[in-house]
C-alpha cells in the first residue's frame, strides 16, 4: 500500500469496523487487581513479584489507585518521572512512552517495580494506564 492512499484506507477500515463489531468491542477495558494498602507498596512486595514467572495468560498483577501529583520531568526524552503522593505518602513512578502532562490527581492502572539506581533499590510504580477525571 503506498502511503498516500493510507488514509482513505484508515477511514474505510474504521467505517466496517464500526459497522459490524459491537461498541463494547472497541472501547478498551483496564482489568485490574484492585487497589494496593499503603503498606504494601513495598520494596519487599515489589521484588517477590519481580521474582515470579509470568507470561501469556497469566500477567503480572496490575493494580489501580488514585494519586496526587507532585512533580513530573522527562527523561530519556520520551518517558515521564513522576513523584506521587498517595494517602500522605511520597512514591516515585514511571510513565514509558509518554509525555503528556498529568492533572493533579489522577486514577492509575500500574504494576510494582524494583528500581535499582546506583547500587540502591527501591520501589517504583509503573504507571501504565491514566483515566483522568
């Protein structure tokens, strides 16, 4: 296919797409495990996960929670550091591949990290999905 004919190829395929799947089909849902207690946004959860095998089929738990932000920077010039704030608590997290900038607070699928920076280690929150209100 040559690229100028792209679009006219990407409208044609959305327009079938509408006309014969359900709507539920393409909205996309978040499944989660839920939310995380304060507590166990652990460095020592985050490594017996880290230590576990997963694959297809059985995916590394995904968690969800509301947090506050405090500050975001680019780094490496397409991920986002984010230092959140949950229930009074500071946590460091990463957003790979994006640099929209965040509301204040937020809700957010993640998983639990190890991030080992410098020969020290500590738990990261992976932020991996944003709904914003």
């Amino acid at each position: 296919m040559r690229e100028a004919e792209l679009e006219r190829f990407r409208d044609a395929f959305s327009a079938v797409a509408e006309e014969t799947m359900p709507r539920e089909a393409l909205t996309r849902t978040v499944e989660t495990d839920g939310a995380l207690e304060p507590a166990q946004l652990s460095l020592s959860l985050a490594q017996a996960l880290e230590e576990r095998l997963w694959g297809q089929g059985f995916p590394q738990p995904l968690f969800c929670d509301t947090f506050a932000l405090e500050s975001q920077r680019v780094v490496g010039e397409k991920h986002s550091k984010l230092k959140l704030v949950k229930d009074g608590r500071r946590l460091e997290a990463m957003r790979f591949n994006s640099l929209d900038p965040l509301p204040a607070r937020f809700r957010a699928a993640y998983r639990l990290s190890v991030n080992d920076y410098n020969g020290l280690q500590s738990v990261q929150i992976n932020v991996e999905h944003v709904e914003t209100p």
